[in-house]
C-alpha cells in the first residue's frame, strides 16, 4: 500500500508541474520544472545550481563547495578556493556551463 500512495503522490505532482506549463501555454518544461519532475518519480539528478551569469555561478559554486568542506569538519575561516573549472556544454540550451570549484581548508578543532 505504501508504494501505491507513492506512486500516486508522485503523479499528483507531475500533474501540478504539467498543468502549470500547459496553462502558460507552453510546449515545453522549464529546467527547474523539468528536474521536479523526475524527482517526483525517485529518478536521481545531480546537485544542480541556477545562475544568471557565469560569474553568479562560480559565486554560488564557491559557496556550495565551502558549506561541503565545513559539513566535512573545514573550519571556515582557513577555506581557500583552489581550482575553478568552467565546462561549456554545448548539448544543452543557451550558455550552459558546467561549473565545478574545489576549496581546501584546516581542519576545525
């Protein structure tokens, strides 16, 4: 019984994200909505971050990476940012970039 309320929680979501595009009058899902959806399934995606600019990405990548180091027992305040890579991904829409930035810092104690 408990897959079945899943399975029909799941597709009463699909049906809010499909709904709201259709409403809109669009023929196609937003990535956000498009990630939601997927999720609403089980179907795993990786950690995705919107950005405006490739700048607000490598900000917002920066932040990610040193809130990951902290989890990891990092103390903060000895972060430093080591590596910053931009991927341009030419199969997806407009400047999609793959963004990926690696900090190191003491451990805390």
């Amino acid at each position: 019984m408990g897959a079945d309320l899943h399975v029909g929680l799941a597709r009463a979501r699909a049906r809010r994200i499909l709904s709201k595009a259709r409403r809109e009058g669009r023929d196609a899902l937003r990535d956000r909505e498009a990630m939601d959806l997927l999720a609403a399934y089980g179907i795993p995606m990786p950690r995705t971050l919107f950005a405006a600019s490739p700048d607000e990405a490598i900000a917002r990548a920066r932040r990610a990476a040193e809130d990951k180091a902290v989890a990891a027992g990092a103390d903060r305040a000895t972060i430093n940012v080591v590596e910053v890579e931009d991927l341009p991904l030419a199969y997806l829409p407009g400047n999609s970039l793959r963004t990926r930035v690696r900090v190191v810092g003491d451990i805390a104690g």
